[in-house]
C-alpha cells in the first residue's frame, strides 16, 4: 500500500522523506532483506566450496546465487519474500524458501535445495546482514556525510584562523582567541571519532542454535565447522569473527559502532548551540534568501534554523543510540525476541543522524562571519589583559600579583586601557623596558598562538 507522505506516521518517511533517498537501500526494511539473502547465498556458495563432497551447484544455480551474494536484488525479488512473510509469518523463513524456490527455476538438485539455510538458526543470517548494513553504512553513509561535514568547517576555520574574538567562560568574557581556532577544535574532535569508527571492527558469528554447531557437527561430524564458520565470516564475508557466542552475536561491535556516531553527533550538538550563540552576537550574520519567511510576524528575522533543526534531530538519534547500548548487550538466557524490534530502528537512528548532518551543512552554507562584531566586543574588553599582566608580574617575584590584578579588574562596570597601564606603572618590581612593552598589548592581539594551533594541528596525527 502506497502511503502519502502527508500521512505517514514517521516524519522520516514523510516530510523527509525526500532528503533520505541515499539511505534507504541501506537501511530500510528492504536492505535488511537484500542483506538477508546476501548471507543465505553466501553460506549457499561457501559450503559448496569447502565442502564439495556436500553438493554441487550447476552453472545458473551458481550464477544466481553469486548475484544474490553481490547485492544485486531487485525491489521485486524483496517484496516476493515480503509475501511469502505474510505467509511464514517469519522474516527469514520467508528469505530461504524465496531463495529455494529460485533454485528450483534453474533446475539446482535436491542436494543444493536441501542445503538452503543449512544448519542456520534465524540470527546466523540475522546477524551478519546487519553486520553488513553497518559496513556499508559506514562507506556509503557516514564516511562521505562526515565527511563534508568537517571539511567545511575546516576551510572556515582556517579562513577565520587570524580572526580575533573575545572568549567567554562560564558566559563571562575571557582571554581571547581566534573564531577559526574554535571550529578547529570542532574539526579535530569530529576527526578522532570519524577515525575510530573507520577502525571500529564488525563481528559476526555463524555457529548455529545456541552457538555450538551442534546440528552441523550431528550432520557432517567430519567437518571441520569451527574452520569454515570463521572462513565464512572473514575471508568470503569480510567481518570479524565472534567464535563464542549463545543464539544471538552479542552486539557489542553494533553498539560500540552506534556510540561513534553518538559521540560524533554530541559534539555536533556542542558546535551547533555554539554557532546559534555566535550568530546571536552577531558574529556571524546569515544570508536571506529571496521568498523564504524567517518569522510569521516579525518580517525581519532570518532564524538559524538550520542549526536548531540539526540539534533536535541529533537529539532524537542519540536518545535511540542510547537505548541500543542499554539493551542490545542484554539477552536472557540464550535468546529472547526483545533485540529483533530494537535493531529494526536502526534506520530511524541513521535516518535522524543524516538529516541533521544535511541541515548544519545547509547551515553552513548561510553564515557568513562578522569581523567588525567580533572586534568591537574585543576592543571594549580591556579585563582580560589583567591576565597576561598578573603573569609577567609573576616572571618579575610578584608574589601578589593575582591579588593586586584582582583588586583592579575584578567587578568594575568597566575596566580601562587606562585601569590596566596603571596597574603596569605601580608595579615597581618590573624593568621600565618590560613595562613599555606590556602597554603596547591590546585585547585583539593577546591571541597567544591561536592562529599556530589552527594550522598545526588542522589534522589529527
């Protein structure tokens, strides 16, 4: 049943749903399916090979099911196994019988029919088809999204490297920096994470029932199976082994792989309340765009929404990657159902992290930074060079020098260029030299190496 977007439950699938077309062949319903069958082909292929004295497959068994093993399925073949669903009233049955009885089309043996699916409980195939989704959702998805995320603030930080602005710490103002600075601090952190969840290993195990091969080991006691499993799962599949398991692999690496992106997605949160700041002090202004409305009152608003839109959906995703860490590593027993419904929001979570990451891009896009904002704050701020002061009186065996910086500075509506020289005068401890070259420091050259650090450390070692 077609639904209209108007209608739909989810606004993934219906307000946004234009703007996730390039996830939905990976995780969707129907990429779990395609996955699905990947995994039975696969296993169909694998034991053929390393077993040989099992079955044989003929030429267009063989053809088909290497197709099927590369992720050529077709939207027809996924709702033919939909179908049979309705039937089996079971996701996976539904995979093996489609698959069987398109081996039959090419004329494959009893032998090779017999073999679909064998000695599999539903997670073997479960689990390495999500396992797949993940691998590929990291190449497709996140590593391009991710990406572009972080080389765009990288090319505005070292635009704005040389840029002064005035800090502030705890919403007080504080020893300045540089803007450009800053976001490299956001592009450094997002590096680390997009590193480590390029090293982040899937595991996947394929040992049947309740994770001992005992059906395999009653069926073909001569087989090697530990061997072929954990062949299957690395050579063919290219995943990581998980040689001890119960009925389910334990998703530990899903949910280590998800808290990546969630660590990823909370410091996305941390720029994008930090940019909405900038732009409310009018260190950024922000491109209008001819017909758009920023308020339905206030004609002249042009509202970061781009930013506030990435915080909420980055705040629905991460409230889904948490559920996954609390839940998932927990089974009772040796299996219960309660994993199935959760690893299905897989696309939710995905779907939400993406969107945001196309709205802070769109974001991006908008603001133009405010040099003349920035300076202006800074000029004003004369109590943060009570800083650099009290320090060089420290080099000189003040041993009061906080305390007499401190009595100058601190709580005065406004403190002075002229505040800040007496304070160098009356301190009869420093050289008249040093004294003369402390009064040529203003607020928007006390930058310290902020511009140095910008480009030194642009990217992660």
């Amino acid at each position: 049943m077609s639904i209209d977007p108007v209608y739909a439950i989810s606004a993934l699938d219906g307000r946004y749903a234009d703007q996730l077309e390039d996830a939905r062949h990976i995780v969707s319903e129907g990429a779990l399916i395609r996955y699905r069958l990947m995994v039975e082909a696969s296993w169909l292929l694998h034991m053929a090979e390393m077993t040989p004295a099992l079955f044989t497959v003929n030429e267009s068994s063989r053809k088909l099911l290497s197709e099927i093993a590369s992720g050529r399925v077709n939207s027809e073949a996924v709702r033919a196994v939909k179908d049979l669903e309705k039937k089996t009233n079971h996701d996976v049955k539904a995979v093996e019988y489609w698959l069987r009885e398109q081996l039959a089309l090419c004329d494959a043996s009893n032998a090779v029919l017999s073999h679909v699916h064998f000695s599999c409980t539903s997670e073997d195939i479960n689990n390495i088809a999500y396992a797949l989704m993940l691998r590929d959702l990291r190449e497709v998805i996140c590593k391009p999204w991710m990406t572009k995320i972080q080389t765009s603030l990288q090319s505005m930080a070292l635009q704005l490297k040389d840029q002064p602005m005035l800090s502030r710490t705890h919403g007080q103002t504080a020893s300045p920096t540089t803007m450009g600075k800053e976001l490299m601090v956001t592009v450094w952190r997002l590096k680390r994470q997009q590193g480590a969840l390029a090293r982040q290993e899937l595991l996947a195990k394929f040992n049947g029932a309740v994770g001992n091969f005992n059906a395999h080991l009653a069926a073909c006691p001569d087989v090697d199976w530990v061997a072929v499993s954990q062949d299957f799962v690395t050579r063919r599949l290219g995943l990581a082994w998980n040689p001890l398991t119960t009925q389910i692999e334990s998703h530990d690496s899903y949910v280590e792989f998800m808290a990546i992106i969630k660590h990823f997605n909370t410091i996305l949160v941390d720029f994008c309340r930090d940019i909405w700041g900038y732009i409310s002090l009018g260190y950024f202004a922000q491109k209008a765009v001819a017909g758009e409305v920023g308020s339905s009152t206030m004609p002249h608003k042009v509202n970061p929404i781009y930013f506030e839109n990435a915080e909420g959906n980055l705040g629905v995703a991460s409230s889904l990657f948490a559920h996954f860490a609390d839940k998932l590593p927990i089974s009772r027993w040796q299996r219960d159902l309660s994993d199935s419904t959760v690893l299905r929001v897989t696309g939710t979570a995905v779907g939400h992290s993406l969107l945001a990451w196309k709205s802070l891009l769109k974001g991006l896009d908008r603001v133009a930074a405010n040099p003349e904002r920035m300076l202006s704050d800074l000029k004003g701020a004369w109590e943060v060079l009570g800083e650099p002061v009290q320090t060089v009186m420290r080099t000189h065996g003040v041993v009061d020098a906080y305390e007499r910086l401190k009595a100058s500075t601190r709580g005065a509506p406004i403190v002075t260029r002229e505040m800040i020289h007496s304070a160098i005068d009356s301190c009869n401890e420093i050289p008249e030299s040093e004294k003369k070259r402390m009064k040529t420091w203003t607020p928007e050259t006390y930058i310290g190496l902020a511009s140095q650090l910008c480009t030194q450390f642009s990217n992660p070692s």
